[in-house]
C-alpha cells in the first residue's frame, strides 16, 4: 500500500550508541498519537519478559566476553519472541508500531563491526527465520558524526557492555550502517529499498522533523513482503 496514512505501520529507528533513538522514537510515539494513531512503542532487545532478560545479560559489563555468534542468536531469539508477541498482534489490531533497533543492529554490531563477516550468511537465514514475512515497512537510520556521538557517550555516564567497545569500534558501526543504506546491500533487498537515512545532527526538534518526513503518516512506504 503506498500513502495510506491510516493503515498501521512497523517503523524501525535505528543506528549507533548516542545516535538519539529513544528520544526520537518516543517523540514519534507522542507525535503519531496527537495525530489519532495508536503506536505501540517496543525496544530490541526488549519489551517482552524474556527480551528484557536477554537485555539485561547481554549489556550488562559483568556478562563479560561473548562469541559473536552467541550475541547473534540472544539478539535474534529474543527479536523473534518480540515479533510474535507484541509487533504482530498490535499491526493486526490496527496499531503503529515504533521500534527502537530491529536485526540491522545485529548485523552491524556483531557481524560487521566485530570484524566477522564469516557470520554474514548464518545470520541472513536466522533473519530470514526470525521475521518471515513481518519485516519494518521503513527503517530509519539515524546517522550522526564521529565526533557528536563521543561527546554524547561521555556526557551519558557509565556505558554499558557494548558501548565500552570504545571509539573505533563505535566508528565501524557507522561506517555498517552507512553501508546497509547503499543499493544493492542485501538489507536493502531484504527490506525492498525501505532503508532511509536521517541526519540526526542538530537539535532533537530538527531530527524529528526529518523522522517525520520519512516515517510519518504522509511518508511513501510500502508494506515490506517477502523476497
């Protein structure tokens, strides 16, 4: 469907630590709900009792060091009882659903910036598995420089497990989901072109402007099928 503002929507923002997700996810809930839509609002890992178990394990420093593709299969289980759960029963009532993070953060994180593209086809078919035809109608990839993204991570406090992989790491992750936006990418395919890229530099009231436009009831999306 294409411009139908009032057929319910699975919106994904997604991008590096102290890109701005949760606020402009939340800000996005709030604005799609002044708007008449009922949004439910979901977190990956997260937002079922066994995600937030998963969560807590999984960014916790004290769970240590981690094979690669054991983060892989935490992240894509706990994803899958989150889709089955909570994503699918809300479109099916008719309500929007915001994500913060979806399975790019995991290819990104464990697969791409953690230097194992050996992982890249496993993880293709648990995706494939995990999401069958209930993709994101968009993901919007929210995209800040090197620099801003420090000075945010630092003013945030403590990091958790994941964001203490330090700078450079936090680079590649970038650099991955610069990467997944381009054409021919296979996430691209996965999601049929439904990869947008926001600047998310600026004041939180600029970026979910842009958001808006991108992922808002007006947005051209079309609702993703399988490949």
């Amino acid at each position: 469907m294409s411009g139908a503002g009032s057929t319910p929507r699975y919106v994904v923002l997604d991008g590096s630590d102290g890109c701005g997700k949760s606020t402009q996810a939340a800000r996005l809930t709030d604005r799609l709900r002044t708007a008449g839509r009922e949004v439910d609002h979901v977190r990956e890992p997260g937002s079922t009792r066994f995600g937030e178990r998963i969560r807590e394990i999984l960014l916790d420093p004290a769970t240590g060091d981690l094979d690669p593709l054991s983060e892989v299969l935490a992240f894509s289980a706990a994803r899958r009882e989150l889709l089955q759960s909570a994503i699918a029963p809300a479109l099916a009532a008719g309500r929007w659903v915001v994500s913060e993070r979806c399975f790019a953060s995991t290819w990104v994180y464990q697969c791409v910036a953690a230097g194992r593209d050996d992982l890249g086809a496993a993880f293709r078919r648990v995706t494939e598995d995990v999401h069958r035809d209930l993709r994101p109608d968009v993901l919007v990839v929210l995209d800040l420089d090197d620099d801003t993204r420090e000075t945010r991570l630092r003013a945030a406090g403590a990091p958790d497990r994941i964001e203490a992989r330090g700078a450079e790491f936090q680079a590649r992750v970038r650099r991955g989901f610069v990467e997944l936006a381009t054409p021919g990418h296979w996430i691209q395919e996965f999601l049929v072109g439904r990869v947008r890229v926001a600047d998310a530099g600026g004041s939180a009231d600029d970026v979910a402007a842009r958001v808006w436009s991108l992922a808002g009831p007006d947005a051209e999306v079309h609702r993703a099928v399988s490949s």
